[in-house]
C-alpha cells in the first residue's frame, strides 16, 4: 500500500474516527467557555497523534477492502476534506459564540460530507 493510501485510509480508522469526532465535541465544550489555546489543543493535537501511529502500525489492508473503504475511495476528494473541515470551523465558531445554531449547522455540514455519497446516482 502507498503511503498515500495509508494517508487516505488511516482518515476512516475506527480509533482515528473515534478520536477525531470526541475531540471535537470536547475542543467545542472548551470553545463555548472562552478557552481558545485549549480548544486547539484539543481539536488537533490527539487525531495527529493517533494518525501518525495508525500510520506507522497498523495494516490498513483490511480497511481498503471493506464496504466503507470502497465509499471513502469512491466519495473522497480535496473539496469534501475542506468542506468538512470547515463546517468543524463552523461549529468551534459557534460554540465560541454560544449560538447552538450556529454549531449545529457546522455539525450538519460535517455529517453531510461524511454521507453526500449515499445520495450520488451511480
């Protein structure tokens, strides 16, 4: 596997999903109590770390072969990976403001990229 496949598969890992969606929320709590350096922290640091030792141990071989890993190969591109960044940008903004709105719409944004696929005809 390259290691750009790796790169690409590592993003669907359970733990790395896991770790993405808890930090998130959690970087999100922080935001909406004016804690910004910690809210950074937090929303970045625990996926990097988690990426860079799915990267360097785990075989991803499985996960290129299962249902999911065909949608995310299929579905996957820049746009959607920008998109949903930034509808996390949306959230972290909202939560900061405290407009649950607000936060709620970047969560739609992020669930939408993760599902837009399910609605593609073939």
């Amino acid at each position: 596997m390259t290691l750009l496949e790796k790169n690409l598969y590592q993003q669907i890992h359970p733990v790395r999903l896991f770790t993405d969606w808890s930090s998130g929320f959690y970087a999100c709590y922080l935001f909406w109590n004016q804690l910004m350096i910690e809210g950074l922290i937090v929303a970045f640091i625990p996926s990097l770390i988690v990426s860079l030792i799915i990267l360097r141990f785990t075989d991803l071989e499985k996960l290129k072969n299962s249902k999911f890993g065909r949608y995310y190969k299929r579905t996957y591109n820049r746009t959607i990976d920008f998109t949903r960044f930034g509808g996390f940008v949306v959230m972290a903004a909202g939560s900061w403001n405290q407009s649950l709105q607000i936060a709620g719409i970047g969560l739609i944004i992020v669930i939408g990229t993760w599902t837009y696929g399910l609605f593609q005809t073939k």
